[in-house]
C-alpha cells in the first residue's frame, strides 16, 4: 500500500487515525449533519470528497471508533420513564446477568464497574409500570436484588469531544 492509499483511507504511517479522521469525529459528535446529503457536509468542512467522507465513517465505525450513528431523543420529553438500575452479581453469574439484560430492548446501557453494586444498567420505557415489571422480572430470573435509582432531576445527559488537534499538517504540495 502506497501512502495514497493510506490517506484515502485515513491513516498515518502508523496506522492510526490521521487529523482528517480526528476533524469528522469532531463533526459528528457534536451534530451529525441533517441534510439530504450529510456526507457532502462532512466533506466540504473538512477539506475532502464526499465519497472519501462516506469511506471513512465506514472505516471509522468498522473499527470501532464509532458505535452508531443516530438520533438521541429524550425520553423525558416524550413522558417516557427512565431509570438506572444496579445489581450485585457474583463474578460467575455476570455473563448470565449481562446477557438477559441485553435482551431487553429499552436498555440502553448495560455495564460491569468496580465497586458494590457491580452491574449497572439503564432502562427506558412508555411508563413507570413497565420499568416496574422488567426490574421485577429480571430480579426474579437471577435471584437478586434490582435498585431502581430514576433521576430526580437531569443536569447533563450530551457529549462531544473535540478530537481536533489545531497542529494539523501543512497540505502537501503536489
């Protein structure tokens, strides 16, 4: 591979991720673009085509560096119910405890952390009932106690990052 190759494909001779690559994490971390062409807005604010800015969000969430791309609604908003539970699972049971809190779709989130409790999880649902149910259900399945800890008032629930670094390298003459 060529280094033409390399930075159409956005890496570095080390082969890490290049300051372009850096720029469009920037970008949509902090508002992907809602426009009919989303990735012509990529490009065109960090200096490349657009389907050069189609490849390396592929190449970015391929590898890892994005999880997904989409829409963050608040669920307070739609009067939904939001809560975050914790459990106590002993170490062997945590695969167990993982993967049956996974097969809920209004989890969002689902953790192991250092500390007591060690299982984390964040729930979502139409209404409080349902949330009910499903700490309920899951408890009863592993045997364990569920806290149910909702909010009492959000103050930050967004992140971006600016993963930019002004020391971009100079264009290449060419």
């Amino acid at each position: 591979m060529d280094n033409t190759d390399k930075q159409i494909k956005g890496m570095d001779a080390t082969g890490c991720m290049d300051h372009i690559d850096r720029k469009i994490l920037s970008l949509i971390s902090k508002s992907f673009p809602l426009t009919e062409r989303p990735f012509l807005s990529i490009a065109e604010q960090t200096g490349i085509t657009e389907d050069e800015a189609v490849e390396r969000v592929r190449r970015l969430k391929e590898s890892g560096a994005i999880r997904r791309i989409g829409a963050v609604i608040s669920p307070r908003s739609l009067g939904w119910h939001s809560t975050l539970c914790a459990a106590e699972v002993p170490e062997d049971r945590i695969d167990e405890f993982a993967s049956l809190v996974n097969s809920y779709d209004q989890v969002t989130h689902n953790y192991v952390r250092s500390g007591h409790p060690n299982c984390w999880f964040t729930l979502i649902t139409p209404d409080k009932a349902q949330a009910e149910r499903i700490i309920h259900e899951i408890g009863q399945r592993l045997g364990t106690e569920i806290l149910d800890l909702p909010a009492r008032r959000v103050f930050k629930i967004n992140v971006s990052f600016d993963f930019h670094e002004e020391d971009e390298p100079p264009p290449e003459n060419g």
